[in-house]
C-alpha cells in the first residue's frame, strides 16, 4: 500500500509526535507514505466560507499533485481531510465547475483530472489496512487502560460529503483504541466539536469548550485520543489555562496505535506532548 | 418589554436574496424556526449573542447592520452540527458562509481570518514554514516539510482576486 502523504500546516509546524507515529505505525503496517513535493496548505476551512472558487482551486492543486504522483492521498487533519474530500467530489461530479477552476489553475501548469481518492488516516487504516491487521500489530498491548475518544467534526461532516460513518455514532476511534487492548470509554458530549475554529475570534469560547470535556472525559477515562490537530491543540492548551489543570494526557491516535505495536515512547514522540502521557506506559503488558 | 419591530423593506429583500443565492444558502425561506440548530450548537451554549436560528431569522427579514456588525457571523466554529440536524435542510452554517461572504464585499472581515487568508499566499501555509521549523523537524527524526510552490498559489488568488477582497494586496 502506497499514498500521497498529505501532513498539513499545523502538524508539519507544531505537532511533530502526531507526524512521527502516524510515519512509524505506516511503517509497521507495511503502509508507504510518500511525501507530496510542492505541495500547500490545504486552504483551511475559513477560506471556504470566503470564496469558494479560492477553496477549490488550492485544493485542487494539491490533489492534482498526488495525480502526478498516481497516488491516493493520505491525510492526518479532519480540517484538511474535508477540505480535499469535499473539493475532490465537487470537481469529479460537476465538469463545469471543473473547467472554470482547471482555467483558475491554469498557470499553475497543474490540472485536476479526478483520478485519486482522499482519505484520513484513521479511515485508511480501517478500510485499507483493516482493524484485524491493527490489532495483530499490537504486541505491546495496554491493559487496563481507559481512553475516551474525540472525533472531532470535519472527519464525519458534512455526512452527505464525507460519506463516511455516522456522525452520531462513529466507530473508527473506538475500534482503534480498542485494537491497542486499551478501553475505549462512552461519555457525555462524545461528539461535540472542539470549538478549535473560534479560537482566533474569542479564545476563552474554545478554552470553555475544551475544558468541559477534557473534565467529563477526565471522570471516565485515563487519557483522551484525537485524530486532529486543531482539537488535539484545544484539549492540551485549554488545560493550561486555569489554575486547576487536570493533567488529562491527551495523545494522538497514532501515538497510542504505535507504543502497542511495541514502538519506543521516543519513537512515538511521546516527549513532545504537553500534559505528560508517560504514565501510559506503565499499563503496558511487559 | 417592549420588542422592537422588525419590518421587511425593499433594501431587506434585495440582502435576503443575496444571502440566498449564495453556494449552499438556498434553502433560507424554508425555515420555520423550530431552534434545533440552536440547542445543539456548541458556540450557542456559551455565547448568548450566537443563536443559528436568530441568524436564520435575521436573514429571513434582511437585517444586514444586525447581522453583518461586530463578530457575530465569525463566530461559527463551522462543525456542521446544524447542518446535520436541521430537519429543513436549512443549513446555517451555509446561511454563515453566504454571510460572511456579502461582509467581506462590505470591506468587512475579521483580522485574525485576514491574517490567515494573506499568510497563505505569503509562506504557502497558514504560518511560516522555513529554515528555523524545518531544523526543528530534523531535530525530531522528520523530513523537511515540502517547499510549497508560492508562485503558484499567488497566481490562483491573483486570478480569483480573494487578496483584494480581504484587504491584502
């Protein structure tokens, strides 16, 4: 299995654990990630809401570079997930829209044929890799370690878009929490968003936002799992902003999928976390 | 308490119907303010001034001013939760987008969006990935992050005039 490596601005700037297990669990799973030259920031969400041509047109680009590449791209933040997804089947449904944002990439010297597919990670490792797999490369398994897991939004949603799982009742984080022999616990709240894009606009609304769950969370379970880089920011930073920090470890999917796969805590980049996650290694079966 | 009366004018109608034919808006007259968008939304619950039906509403009887002034419209964490669960098919958050757009004609954006929509033009991402991050990256066991092909992007926004629009160039 071989993909287009889509990273994204903020995990190739500020969440070096998050890139580094996602390419060492690839790695483990016989999964080739190959880096996308030249590419971009995907156009973010906001941009979207601003001028849709604008969204489409540096989406575009970047899938067309994974076209050159004959690959289908892989992707590690629900934010750039959407946005590739969405403009991906817009451009393949719709050959008018097609044509007047191949015309806007015209000096890129780049053009969108529809010939890829986009996927986040965690989707790839479930429908590409299959969870079997995942938990036959846990040989290093958790045991008596409860994890609450966080979707996030732009993984799931819009459904009619992402056509992936149910947004009321996902499955995929569970059953990768589950696959490391960890517990994935239920709680109240499971699904709601991070408030992550309102940080810029009034932070204390994310802070608030953060802090109500990594407390609920906290109640059930010893750790919280994201697979996104803006709501993994929120769950770690809004901790830091009272004087009651919890200290709940939040950790990156990949990086609880690799310490089970028997992959050092160096490996995982378990160092670069900033609430301490190293108490995850003493519910580890020797 | 007296409420304040809310009349539809010509000028109302014309803003409604932009709003409307706005990607994805639409469906804005199908309304019939039932709340659920509100009760599920994850700003809502704390910022009392961020109601998605009241944001419908006032779209329905083109309150430009009310809904164009201050932050209100930049508020949305967009999670698609409303969408989701409308049973119209409304969509405020289409309803946002199609409002964000006609501020921004209006010479209206929200610094810290600016500032994210002229970085990327600027550094091909949403901040500065150069040397410096890049040394850190090796520090970490990673491969430099891919060199984003600026000109390229400059020539898109050039071409779509977004840099214009937001004030940036």
């Amino acid at each position: 299995m071989k993909y287009a490596f889509f990273v994204g601005c903020t995990v190739l700037s500020r969440l070096p654990g998050y890139e580094k297990s996602a390419r060492k669990v690839a790695e483990k799973l016989g999964v080739e990630l190959v880096d996308m030259p030249g590419s971009s920031c995907c156009g973010t969400t906001y941009m979207e809401t601003l001028d849709r041509k604008t969204a489409l047109a540096l989406a575009a680009r970047n899938i067309a570079i994974a076209e050159e590449m004959g690959l289908d791209i892989v992707t590690v933040c629900n934010g750039c997930t959407e946005n590739l997804t969405k403009t991906n089947k817009a451009l393949k449904e719709d050959p008018a829209l097609r044509a007047e944002v191949n015309e806007i990439l015209r000096e890129t010297g780049k053009q969108f044929k529809g010939t890829v597919e986009v996927k986040h990670y965690v989707r790839m490792l479930k429908e590409d890799v299959g969870l079997d797999k995942v938990k036959a490369a846990s040989v290093k398994p958790f045991k008596e370690l409860k994890v609450g897991a966080h979707y996030g939004c732009h993984l799931l949603k819009p459904s009619d878009e992402m056509l992936f799982e149910d947004p009321n009742d996902p499955k995929v984080l569970d059953d990768l929490i589950r696959a490391t022999g960890a517990e994935s616990v239920d709680y109240p709240g499971k699904t709601e968003c991070c408030a992550g894009p309102v940080m810029g606009i009034r932070e204390k609304v994310t802070w608030n936002v953060g802090m109500d769950k990594v407390q609920t969370v906290k109640k059930y379970a010893d750790a919280m799992a994201t697979c996104c880089p803006f709501c993994y920011i929120t769950y770690e930073r809004c901790q830091f902003m009272t004087e009651t920090n919890p200290n709940l470890p939040v950790v990156h999917i990949p990086q609880l999928l690799g310490l089970a796969m028997g992959l050092t805590a160096d490996e995982v980049g378990l160092s670069t976390n900033k609430v301490d996650a190293s108490a995850l290694l003493a519910k580890q079966e020797a | 308490m007296a409420q304040s009366e809310i009349r539809i004018t010509n000028e109302g109608k014309e803003f409604r119907n932009e709003v409307m034919a706005t990607h994805g808006a639409d469906k804005l007259m199908h309304c019939y303010q039932c709340g659920t968008c509100t009760s599920d939304c994850p700003v809502a619950k704390r910022v009392p001034e961020f109601r998605p039906r009241n944001i419908a509403r006032l779209a329905i009887y083109g309150q430009k001013d009310r809904l164009l002034d201050g932050d209100l419209v930049w508020l949305c964490a967009g999670c698609y939760t409303c969408y989701e669960r409308c049973p119209q098919k409304v969509h405020v958050s289409e309803i946002v987008s199609a409002l964000r757009q006609l501020a921004l004609r209006e010479g209206k954006i929200h610094p810290t969006i600016k500032s994210i929509v002229t970085t990327i033009p600027k550094h091909g991402y949403i901040s500065e990935i150069g040397e410096f991050e890049n040394e850190m990256r090796a520090d970490d066991g990673l491969p430099p992050a891919p060199t984003p092909a600026t000109e390229e992007i400059k020539a898109i926004v050039k071409k779509t005039g977004i840099l214009g629009r937001v004030g940036g160039a």
